[in-house]
C-alpha cells in the first residue's frame, strides 16, 4: 500500500486533515524523549550535559541564524517597497517597514515560527548528546558484521574500494568531499525555509516534525547498535584517498572521540556514530517532503540528485557502510510518514499535504491547489495569518 501520496490537496471538512494536537506536538515530544534520555544517561554514567556548540553557544547562534532569516526575509521588500532614496525617504521607509511587518510577520506567525525553532534545537541540542554519550552506555562497536553485509550485497567486493575503482581517488575525492559539506549548511538553511520563509504553515511544521523524528531515531539507533563506520574501522582501505577538508574533518572528530572518551567531563562531545546514515535519512525526507508538498521541478529533480551524491559520498568517504545507507532511507521515509500523521497532513493513513479551502493565497501568487503547487512556497505573496495556527 502507498503511504505517501505527491502534491497537495484541498479540503473542505477539516476532520480529513485534523490532528488531535497542537503545532509541532510530535517535534516536541521527540525533543522531550531526547531530553529523557540525555538526563537519564548523564546520571548512570556520570558524563555532563553540555552545549553542542562549543565554539559559538547555541543559545547565541540560533537565535541569531532566526534574525538573520528574518532579516533576509523582510529587508529587500522594505527597500523595494522604499523606493530609491530622495525626498522622504526615512518616512518612506518607515511606512514599508509597518507595512512588511504586519504582512510578513504576524503575531501568529511568530509562534509558529519560535514554536518551530525551539522545539528543533531542543531535539538538536539533545540529539547531540546522546550520540556522544552512546559508547559509554553500550561499549560494543558492530562494525565488523555490518562490514561483512555489505561485502555479502556487493559479491564478496568491498563497496568503498569499489567505488574508488570506479570514480578514482583523485578529483573525486574532492568533490565528495564538496558534497558533504554542502549538506552540512543544507540542514539549517532548511530549516529556517520551513519556519520563517515559507508562508504555508502545515509544510513548514511537516518538514520539521520530521527531521525531529529522523534525529530522535537516529539516536535510539546510535545507542542500540553503535558503529564508527569504515573510515575507523578500516582506515587502510581509504589511505589512497587526497587530503581534503573531510579527511582533516576525520581525523579531528577521531581525536574529539579519544579526548571525550579519555575525559568525558572537560572533553567535548564526540560525534561518531554510523548506523544508520542520518545524512542520507534527513536527505530521503528532505526529497519527500519537496515531492509530496509540490514544489517546483528544478527543486524536486535537484533533490534527488543530490540525495544519490549524498548516498555515494558517504560510502566512498568511509563515514558509511551500504547498509547504513539503506537504514537511513528507511528511517528517512518513516519520519516523513509519521510526523504527516501527526501534522494532519494525512487522508486516511496516507501522508499528503493538506491545504483547507480557506488556506488561499492572494490572486498575485494564485490559487494554493495541486495546479499550482508553487504557490505553496511563495515568499512574495504571504498567506493568511490564521494557517499558522491551524
């Protein structure tokens, strides 16, 4: 049976789409549980709680990764709506600064958003947490059998030594390595599309809720059967590779490892864990969930594609094993399917985003409908405040 159904659809009896729950219910719930989970491990095993961002506090960063959006979000249309600087100006821009506020900014839109942004860094800062305190809970490390599952799918072939054959150990290294560090920025820049972008409040709190899940799993699954991935647990067979900004990134989280491991107090968190790969889990719902609300072809075809470098980059860099790779597709399409459930964004038991007739964009923008699937992430032409607090 099809769980996932592609683009919108309208509804006019909210008890199709209905959910039981406030906004982000199940985000905060995978948040709490993290946060369970963090205070009862920190007790058995006497390791600190602590910020995951030691460098700039996360306190201070996220809030101002937020202002930042907004500020993105609101200056240009100001400026525009200003006009050029002459006579009147300063008042000019005064009056479309109102103006872009009361329109962009509502009250119910700043819940939504602060609502969204701190659920998300509590399941992010617990997250962080519980992957580092992982080896001290459950000290065995299963790399040795998840590295014979993948010579077993691959004929007896290693698949990282495989994809070196295929692609070489040269230019392709560095482009990888290009791959996953765009990853790294892909995440948080989605997250402030889905909170303080977009206009269309169900999509934005579908993609969050489920990258929520998507942690909450992952870290269940870093404790339950924890891995280093092959990089680790067979640097030999990566030695050909380049030097390259993720080959300097191994060798300074392996070290993070030893030192938290050595010193859990005054050491920071270590952030190893394998199974399952939460960069090709978090990229499958990315892909999803861009499919499922309906947004342009470039973005849905670019997905995708960036989905299958993610899955190679992986391998071919060691951080992976295949069947890491396939854990974290599973689990990727799961959080989608639950967090829809949890969101109404559902027709029965089949995720699908909802949009209430009364959810309508302005005529600039059109109608918000399966027909124009666009509309649902029109920046220039916002929404009615009330679908933030749907």
């Amino acid at each position: 049976m099809n769980l996932l159904c592609e683009y919108p659809v309208l509804v006019s009896n909210h008890q199709t789409g209905r959910r039981g729950a406030p906004p982000f219910a199940l985000a905060w719930v995978a948040g709490l549980g993290l946060a369970a989970l963090t205070v009862l491990f920190s007790t058995l095993e006497d390791i600190p709680i602590q910020d995951p961002d030691s460098l700039i506090p996360g306190y201070i960063r996220f809030p101002a990764i937020v202002l930042g959006a907004i500020a993105i979000d609101v200056v240009p249309r100001i400026l525009a709506a200003a006009g050029r600087p002459g006579g009147g100006w300063a008042g000019r821009l005064r009056t479309s600064a109102r103006t872009v506020m009361r329109e962009r900014w509502p009250l119910s839109h700043w819940r939504f958003a602060l609502n969204g942004v701190i659920a998300w860094y509590l399941c992010y800062a617990a997250f962080r947490n519980v992957k580092s305190m992982a080896p001290f809970v459950h000290d065995k490390i299963y790399d040795a059998p998840l590295a014979d599952v993948d010579r077993f799918l691959f004929a007896g072939h290693d698949p990282a030594a495989t994809l070196h054959a295929w692609f070489g150990t040269g230019l392709a290294a560095h482009f990888f390595s290009a791959v996953y560090i765009v990853w790294i920025a892909l995440v948080p820049v989605s997250i402030a599309i889905a909170l303080v972008w977009t206009r269309h409040a169900r999509a934005g709190e579908w993609y969050v809720t489920a990258v929520a899940v998507d942690w909450a799993l992952g870290a269940v699954l870093y404790v339950v059967l924890p891995t280093v991935g092959p990089v680790y647990s067979d640097p030999g067979a990566f030695a050909t590779l380049p030097d390259t900004y993720v080959s300097d990134l191994q060798r300074s989280m392996w070290s993070d490892r030893l030192a938290t491991l050595a010193d859990p107090a005054h050491a920071g968190l270590q952030t190893i864990a394998a199974f399952a790969s939460l960069h090709v889990g978090i990229m499958v719902t990315i892909c999803l969930i861009v499919q499922l609300v309906g947004l342009h072809r470039w973005v849905r075809i670019a997905s995708w594609v960036f989905l299958g470098l993610t899955a190679l980059a992986t391998v071919y860099l060691g951080w992976h094993f295949v069947v890491d790779v396939v854990a974290g597709a599973a689990l990727g399409a799961f959080a989608v399917w639950i967090a829809g459930l949890a969101t109404g964004n559902r027709i029965g038991w089949r995720a699908r985003l909802v949009v209430d007739r009364d959810e309508q964009v302005s005529p600039a923008a059109g109608p918000s409908s399966a027909a124009h699937p666009g509309a649902l992430a029109s920046r220039s032409a916002p929404l009615p405040d009330h679908p933030a607090t749907d």
